[in-house]
C-alpha cells in the first residue's frame, strides 16, 4: 500500500475536480450558504498519526454526525436501559419521517433517527437543564479529540429551533406515547444545539478515535467505552449510520460510518483508523456525494473495508 499521507493528498486532489458535487443542504439558512467546492480529509491512523488534505482544519455543522456523541454519553448515563425506548433497526425510511413511530408506539427504530436522537437528548435531559447537558456534550467531544476549539454554532442552532416544525412533531408524538419523559421544548433545546456542534474534520477525526481501538483512546490510553459498547457503536453506524442509503454505503465503502446533512462523514477502520471527510453538496440520500466518494477511494487503496478479510 502506497503511504497513507500520499493516498489522502491524491483523493483531495482528484476530489478538487469532481463536477457532480451534490446538492448543498440548504433548510436553514447557515447551511445553505456554505461553499459546494469545500473538500475535507483527514485520517488519523493506529499510531496517531494525522494525515489530512484540503479543507481539513476548517469547521463546519457536524449535524447528525454529533448524533455518534450524543448516543456515547446517553449509553454511559442508561446503560442497556437506552434499548427499551430506542431499536437497533434500520428504518428503510427517511431520517425525519414520523411514519413507523405509529404503528411502532412512539420507539424509534434506531438512535441515530431523528426522532431516536430525540429520545437520547430526553435520557440525558434528566433533570438538568439543557445548557447543562450541551455544556457536558461539549466538554466529551472536546475531551475526546483533545482539542478546545471544537464549539457550538448559536446560529445554526437558532436556525435549527425556528424551522423545526418536524421535529417538534415526532417529539410531540412520542411524548403522546409516554416516550418522552420531559417537556418538549426543553428536550429538543438539547437535540437543536447537538445538532449544531462544529469542528474540523480533524477534530472529528480525533474525536472518533475511541470507536477505532476497542473504546479505548489509542493516543492518550483513556477509555471512553467497554470493548463491546464500542463494536455496537459501530454495528449501529453500519447498519444505520446514512439514513435510508446505508445499505448503499456498506455496499460501496464497508465502514461503520455516521453522516450529517452539514456534508460530514466520520468513518471507521476498526483497528486501523479513524477518519472524517466534508464536503457539503449532498446525494438524493441526504449524505456527502465527494465524502462518500472520497471514502469509496480510500477503502479501494488501503482495503480497509470490514468486509475484506
Ligand atoms: N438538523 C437536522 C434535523 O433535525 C438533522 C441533521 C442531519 O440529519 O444531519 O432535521
């Protein structure tokens, strides 16, 4: 295998020249107005050695990505309690949709919906108030990439709040179900400020760290999670981590990998990596066109996929 650092500068390089780049999410404003050319990678491999290229240190909306976070600290705060009010399924259907909560009595098929992201922000909700909880989720993330810089967009967030017509649906829903146990808007202050957490993708990189050596920080020794808290992580990221295109995605890249409307990707080689490409135009799935791509290319040179053997 050619050098890592040499494999990540020619994809950024290749990815440059893409003329399909997607269509940039553009719900909320801040979104809308980021640039299509923008093209991020960075790879953090087993020694901690960080290989990156193109727009790697400029930050962006992480999105649904943070959903990977939110799921890490809500596991640590329940325990196996999380699974009797969130499935482990892929839906087969659209990220927002509210359609399989009815006939499923307000559980979500997976925490990494909407609306399963909205019943892990109600589980660390507690009894705290939401700035408490964003400040905890803020502190893990920045704990785990051992970077301070890593911070919360106010205006994606506010941005998020105004417009979040569906999601204050499916939170209204479950709580008719008796799903959610505190109120609403309290809830989702958490879940609209998770989603606009902000970072580089070698933040994102280093954050993702733990997910590539069994919950166990490679570089600083930490553990983060159990060994097998870990795998389910990313048996779950596999399985569900690109909304209603994660069967696509296994089939073309074959990493557990968790996507955001923001055009972020973190991936995972287990053992081996931990990586994070932008680029904010989207496919018809709602995941980054380049990232996925990028990805695809990168697991073809390094035969990184979990299904290789
Ligand atoms: N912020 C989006 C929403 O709640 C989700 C973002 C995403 O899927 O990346 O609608």
């Amino acid at each position: 295998m050619p050098n890592l650092s040499t494999i990540v500068a020619e994809i950024a390089a290749e990815m440059a020249d893409a003329p399909d780049r997607g269509a940039v999410a553009d719900y909320i404003a801040p979104l809308g107005a980021v640039d299509p050319r923008k093209f991020g990678i960075a790879v953090i491999d087993a020694d901690g050695a960080c290989h990156s290229a193109g727009d790697a240190e400029e930050a962006f909306s992480v999105q649904s990505v943070a959903k990977v976070f939110g799921l890490t600290l809500a596991l640590g705060a329940g325990g196996d309690s999380v699974w009797k009010r969130v499935g482990r399924e892929p839906s087969g259907t659209a990220f927002n949709s509210i359609v399989q909560l009815e006939t499923e009595r307000g559980i979500p098929r997976n925490p990494f919906l909407n609306a399963g992201a909205i019943v892990i922000s109600d589980i660390l909700l507690g009894n705290r108030q939401p700035a408490e909880v964003i400040a905890e989720l803020l502190r893990f993330v920045r704990a785990l990439a051992g970077e301070d810089g890593i911070f919360i967009d106010n205006q994606v967030a506010a941005a998020e709040q105004a417009t979040g017509y569906r999601n204050k649906a499916l939170a209204n829903y479950m709580r008719a179900f008796g799903n959610l146990h505190h109120d609403v808007d309290r809830v989702l202050g958490v879940y609209f400020h998770q989603c606009a957490l902000a970072m580089s993708c070698r933040q994102l990189a280093l954050a993702g760290r733990y997910l590539m050596r069994s919950g166990r920080n490679p570089t600083t020794g930490h553990s983060v999670v159990s060994p097998q808290r870990a795998r389910r992580i990313n048996a779950l990221m596999l399985t569900c981590g690109h909304y209603d295109g994660s069967g696509e995605f296994a089939f073309r890249v074959g990493l557990p990998a968790k996507s955001g409307v923001g055009g972020g990707i973190l991936a995972v080689a287990p053992g081996r990596a931990s990586i994070a490409v932008w680029s904010p135009g989207l496919n018809d799935r709602g995941n980054s066109q380049l990232g996925t791509l990028a990805l695809e290319r990168l697991v073809q040179r390094t035969g990184w996929s979990v299904f290789e053997g």
